[in-house]
C-alpha cells in the first residue's frame, strides 16, 4: 500500500509538516510497512516556504529588508534544492508586522519585497515563486520596484517616496534602471486573488479595510492608485490595471505582472507544479489532505484539499481530507472525486480547546479514519 501525505497547515495551530508526521506514525501503526510520501503544500500564504522546503530540500535563508513601516524587519525565505527561490510577500511587507492602532495603508510600503527579491537574484536566483497574501501595502507594488531599481518622480523631477499616500505624486516612471537580472528571472506569482487594480472591486476598496483604510482614506488612496495606474502603465508599454490579480496585495500584483512580466497561477496548482506533484503520484493508492477548515469557498476557490483533489481525480486515486472543521459546500468536495472528509473535533469544545489540543486531535482522526478504511479493505 502506498499513500501520499499533502495536507495545509491548520493556521494557528498545525503546520503541514506536523500533520505529515503524525500521518505518518497513525500509518505505521495501522497499515504497518506501508510506503509513505510526505509532501506538505500550501497556498501560497503562510507556511509555503517550510513547506516547499520539506518537500524538495533546500536552504532556509534570512535577509534584513525594510518592514512596512520603514522599520528593519527579518525576511525568511528558501532556495530550494533545484536553484529556485520560494518566497512570501508577508515575510518581508506583512500585516502582522503593523499593530492594529498604526494601520493606514496611506504609510506602508513594499520596499522589503523589492529588496528580498534582489537579494535572491544577487546570490544568482533566476527562478523566483512568490506567494503575494497577507499584504499591509497598498502601494501598487511601488516600493517593491524601487528597491529593484526603478525610479519614480514627481513634477519637480524629485524622488517620490514609496508608499501609498505617494502615488498621486508620481509624475514619471522610469524602468530602464531595474536590476539586469531580471530580463532573464522567471517569476511565478501565487495568487488566487482575481480583483482588478481599481474600482469597488479593486485592490483599494475591497482589502484597504483590513489594512486601515477608512472610507476618506480608501478615496485618497484610490485616486491616488488611478493616477499612478495611469503613468506606470504608459510608461510600462502595457495596461497594468485590468488584468485578473492586478488587484493583490495592494496593487503588488500589477507591478508583479504588469511591469516584470511575471506569470500569475493558482496558490494550490503553482505549488503542486513546483514539487513535481503530478509525479510523485504515480502508484499511490490513497491520498491525505486537509485543511484548517473547508467549506464552499474551499470548492470554489481551490484551496488545498480541492487542489490535491483534483490531481488525484485524474488518475483515479481516492483522497481523504483530515479537518478542523467542515462548513456549508464542503461536500462539493465529493463531486470532483471519489472521497471523504474526517473532523478532528471530536466532541462539542471551544475553538480556544481545538486550537490548544490540535495535535492530538488530529492523530485521533487519523486513527479514525485509517481504521474505518481497513475495515473497507476487508469487505468483501
């Protein structure tokens, strides 16, 4: 018997490699001498670095760079075993850097991407898959591309400062200085984000709150982000507003794509490709999965379990996904293949309980749920 281990993490309270090692001693313990494969993934969001590292191998690698405040913050990213860099915007531009009573996007900058990026392409990186969630910015991907060498200035021909509040400033952009390294770097960017750059769908409008925008704030910021939108794009060559993802991160995603010519895919299925999945799928019998909690949107959106799912619909392996909880749609999880869906919470408790005894909750759902498929085994 072979099983293949592709869980997310549970966020707060399980990484995905915890999970693929308790899958991993419930298997030896149920299905004794079963071949295992652990492959923990993510979406792109937290925890993708850890992840891709286990999966592949790799070097674990830290670098000063400029937090969203101006302040010095430390970014973690890895070179995996094949030359590429696995990177998350958070680490260096994230949210939880900003405590909730300084939040306003207006003072963010995404300088700590720019200057993590170029870190990767100075130890001679060519192949870089960034995951852009969790984002404080709202830059339009301006302080990123400064610290690559882009310069933008206003009127009086002055360096404009990159940050939010800056972007109705800009006069000029100017990319003929952007890191040579560049012209021959493939950017992957991880981003289930489909909003466009402006309007009441785009970046400002629909994800400035979480980061502090107020209603007076968001207007500034988006006519601001238009102005810019406009100037970057003429002179970029190309429209970088309208694009499906031009919208994440605070606008990260049309600097990204509309001005490095990065390619934007799916968290789960860039990911999936970057560890070879399709592949190490050959003669599994059954796969593991999960997250934190599915849902609807799981199905809809593609998050891990649907990801994994899918892949293994494809050559017919039967998928379980091990979860803290299961919400409305999650079923929807049964129409793309022949699957089942385990709860770890075991009896009625708090959400406070759940988190606190994640582990032990989950190796009990394994046993569960390893058990009742060797009782299937044996149906005749």
């Amino acid at each position: 018997m072979k099983l293949i281990f592709a869980p997310d993490s549970f966020k707060g309270s399980l990484s995905a490699l915890e999970s693929c090692d308790i899958l991993e001693r419930v298997t030896q313990r149920i299905f004794p001498g079963a071949q295992t494969i652990a492959v923990p993934v993510a979406d792109g969001g937290e925890g993708t670095v850890d992840a891709l590292l286990r999966a592949m191998g790799g070097q674990r690698v830290e670098t000063p760079v400029t937090g969203p405040l101006g302040e010095q913050v430390t970014a973690a990213w890895g070179l995996l075993s094949d030359g590429t860099a696995v990177m998350e915007m958070a680490q260096a531009s994230g949210l939880p850097y900003v405590p909730a009573d300084l939040r306003d996007p207006r003072k963010a900058t995404s300088l700590g991407t720019g200057e993590m990026i170029a870190e990767a392409l100075r130890r001679g990186v060519r192949r870089i898959l960034i995951g852009i969630g969790g984002s404080a910015t709202n830059d339009g991907g301006m302080g990123m591309l400064t610290a690559l060498g882009a310069r933008f200035t206003d009127a009086a021909g002055q360096a404009v400062q990159p940050v939010g509040v800056a972007m109705k400033d800009v006069a000029q952009a100017d990319f003929s200085s952007l890191l040579p390294e560049l012209r021959e770097t493939e950017i992957t960017v991880i981003c289930d984000v489909t909003n466009p750059l402006l309007g009441e769908n785009g970046a400002t409008f629909i994800y400035g709150p979480q980061k502090g925008a107020t209603p007076e704030i968001r207007d500034e910021l988006e006519a601001g982000m238009a102005h810019y939108a406009q100037v970057v794009s003429a002179a970029a060559g190309r429209d970088i507003a309208n694009f499906p993802g031009a919208g994440a991160a605070g606008g990260l995603g049309a600097a990204l794509k509309g001005v490095l010519d990065a390619e934007l895919k799916s968290g789960i299925d860039a990911v999936l490709d970057a560890v070879d999945f399709d592949t190490k799928l050959e003669g599994v019998d059954l796969a593991v999965t999960g997250e934190g909690r599915i849902d609807g949107q799981s199905v809809r959106f593609g998050k891990v379990p649907v990801g994994v799912a899918k892949r293994c619909a494809a050559k017919c392996i039967p998928t379980v996904a091990i979860v803290g909880g299961i919400g409305d749609g999650a079923e929807g999880l049964f129409d793309l293949c022949e699957s089942t869906i385990m709860t770890t919470v075991s009896g009625p408790m708090s959400l406070e309980k759940a988190m606190a005894d994640a582990p032990a909750l989950y190796e009990y759902a394994a046993e569960r749920l390893f058990r009742a498929i060797r009782i299937g085994m044996k149906l005749k």
